[in-house]
C-alpha cells in the first residue's frame, strides 16, 4: 500500500468536464497516470482486472500504458486529471492504487472538488498546479486513511436518508428547493429533517444549499462576465440584487469588488 509519507504527485493537465453525455472513445490509453474524479452522474469502467461503476464518492486511477475502458451510465460531471508520481512510487507501482477507490467523507470531498473546479481552467500556473496537486494527493491519502483505520465519519456515512439528501441538493441546489417536501420523501418533518442534517453534517440545509450557490457564483465570476442578474438566475436566486445581499452577507464583500479584486 502506499506510503503516505512519500507520496508525491504532479499534476500535468487537469480537465473538468461538466454534463457530459458520453466519451469520445469507449477506451484510451496514455503514458499518464490519469484519475477521473467523479462530482455527478455514474460510469462504468474496466483496467485490466478492475472493473465497475463509479459514482459521487468514488475516484478512477489509471496507470500509464495501460487501457482504459469506460462509458456513460448517466450524465457524468467529473475532473480528468493526467499526473506523474515520485520516483519512489514509481519503482515500486504496485505499492500505488489502482482502479476505484471510495472516501466517505462526502463533505470534505465536496469541498476539495469546489476548488478543484474553481482553479481547473488553469494549467500554467506553477502555484496552482502544486496546489491542486496537494489535493489530489489528500484524496488519495484520506481514503487510504479511511479504509485502513475505519476513521470516517459515522454519523453522515451510515445515515442514508442524509446521504440521499446530499446528492439531492448538490444536484438540485441551483433551482428551486422546497425543504419541506424534501423532508416528507424521507419520511422525515421539516424539524426531524433540519436537525438531523445539523447532527450529520454541522450545517443546515439552507446553509448548505447557501454554500453551494454562492461557490458556483464565485465561479461565475472569477471566470465570466455575466451580469449579477444572469449569475444569480444560474445561482438559484430571483435576482441580482437580492444574490448581492446574500453574497456580502456571507463574505463581507460585493459580488462587483470580489470580481475586481480577485479576477
């Protein structure tokens, strides 16, 4: 297994692909370490004996020159990311994993993915490169983590109704959300729901979904020059000035000065 200590891995190109329908070749092969980190949607895939379906949670790690086989199950949003690994790994490749790994920890992984995403259109940047490699190699190392010591959250991995929610709202949280029929498919109040949500994941789901717009909106405008209207309609929120209120009460800035200070 691999030795957390040595693991060192760099990032040479990193795509994210957002909805994609199928792949443009059923199967690939690259003098790369490729891994496809899935955000949505489901795959299947095959690497010599390893095979299966993968889905929010899980991660695909190809070695170099040898082929790879997948297809699309369901609309798929994921991070393809070709890297390289120490020396020491690499004379000894069998102490690397290959084929899927899983992390529990959806919330942590989550958040990696967020800024994975937030700096993914930049391949040329020396600092962001190591940075997102540091990600990937914490993937790696808190499933590794996970698997050999039991050491995952069992609240928010054993409840399923919450897992459940979760990908409800990471799927849905752009449109509108009623938590109260949310909460009634689960069998569960609005009250039972908010509290246990609270317990699993720290948070409300308001908050969460709150969260998970204004990171989208972060996005947009880091990376576009859409209008404040047009962002907040893609964000889940009415309109601009309203997105604005929710915006610098959260991060004590405007959406316009964020854009200008951070772009």
């Amino acid at each position: 297994m691999v030795n957390l200590n040595t693991l060192d891995i760099k990032i040479n190109q990193h795509i994210f692909w957002d909805k994609k329908e199928h792949f443009s070749l059923d199967e690939d092969i690259d003098s790369n370490w490729v891994l496809y980190a899935i955000e949505d949607g489901e795959c299947y895939y095959e690497l010599a004996e390893h095979k299966g379906i993968c889905k929010f949670g899980d991660i695909i790690i190809c070695p170099p020159d040898l082929i790879f086989k997948r297809k699309v199950i369901s609309t798929l949003t994921f991070h393809c990311i070709k890297f390289s690994i120490g020396t020491e790994i690499e004379t000894n490749i069998y102490t690397f994993p290959v084929g899927k790994i899983s992390v529990s920890d959806l919330k942590r992984l989550n958040n990696t993915y967020y800024y994975l995403k937030l700096y993914s259109h930049n391949n040329n940047n020396i600092e962001l490169t190591q940075y997102k490699s540091s990600l990937i190699s914490d993937i790696i190392k808190l499933s590794y983590i996970e698997a050999q010591y039991n050491n995952s959250p069992k609240n928010f991995v054993q409840d399923e109704l919450i897992n459940y929610a979760i990908k409800y709202l990471n799927k849905n949280a752009y449109g509108p959300i009623k938590i109260k029929e949310l909460s009634k498919s689960l069998g569960l109040s609005s009250v039972q729901f908010t509290r246990k949500f609270h317990k699993c994941i720290g948070t409300t789901p308001i908050e969460y979904i709150t969260s998970l717009r204004l990171r989208r909106a972060q996005v947009f405008l880091l990376r576009t020059n859409y209008t404040l209207d047009c962002i907040a309609s893609k964000c889940g929120y009415d309109n601009g000035f309203y997105f604005s209120r929710v915006f610098m009460k959260n991060f004590k800035i405007n959406p316009s000065n964020y854009r200008k200070k951070y772009r």
